[in-house]
C-alpha cells in the first residue's frame, strides 16, 4: 500500500495509474481533515518556536542535538495540556501498564499489541 498526503505531488495521474497496473493499493487523506496530522502539526510547531528559531544553530551536528534532546524532552519532560497536564511518555506507559496486568488470553495480547500501535502516535521521535 502506498499512502499519501493530499498536498503530495505523487498524486499525479500518471503515478497513480503505475500504482493500479501494479495492483499497489491507494491510500489518501481526506481533503480538509485536520485531524489527520493534527499531532505532527502540534509537534512541528511546538519544535519550531521552542527550540528551533530561539537557538539559531550554527552547524547540523548542533541542530541534530538540539532537536534530538527536544524531542526527548517533549516525550518525557513537557507536560501537555490535551493529555491532562501528563507527559506522551506517562499517557502511553500507564496505558500499557493497566492493560497488561489484565492480559489473560491471545485476545486480550492481540489489543495490547492493538492499543501499542495507536498510542504510538502520543510518543514523537
């Protein structure tokens, strides 16, 4: 499968008919839904204004560094309010916790694995 934006130029129709002729399936995000990157928007502009523009890095090895150490204090320091005033890190890990003590079956493994996968989208990085 291969999975697009809606503003991504491989949208073009003659890409997508390689796609069809290969039998690949075609994913797109709906035109106008928010909701669709609102997390990596919030991140972006979070990463933007509050270590980004303020430190001006002079070289990459100091923006790879500065971005990596944001990043891990954005998942595990930052307190955000639409989880709560918590953490990524502490949403996502006491989910975890709270469902794994109840696991009793392969069903129950397979929602863990389930729920892993989209709590995944809280923890950036």
């Amino acid at each position: 499968m291969r999975s697009f934006s809606r503003g991504e130029s491989g949208q073009s129709d003659d890409f997508i008919d390689v796609l069809k002729k290969n039998d690949i399936q075609i994913s797109m995000d709906g035109k106008g839904r928010w909701v669709d990157n609102v997390f990596v928007e919030r991140l972006w502009r979070s990463l933007k204004y509050e270590e980004i523009y303020p430190k001006c890095y002079d070289t990459v090895f100091e923006a790879k560094a500065g971005i990596s150490a944001y990043i891990n204090f954005y998942n595990n320091e930052r307190l955000h309010q639409a989880l709560d005033y918590k953490t990524p890190s502490e949403v996502y890990n006491s989910s975890l916790l709270s469902i794994s003590t109840n696991t009793n079956s392969t069903t129950d493994l397979n929602n863990l694995i389930k729920i892993d996968l989209q709590k995944e989208q809280l923890m950036i990085g």
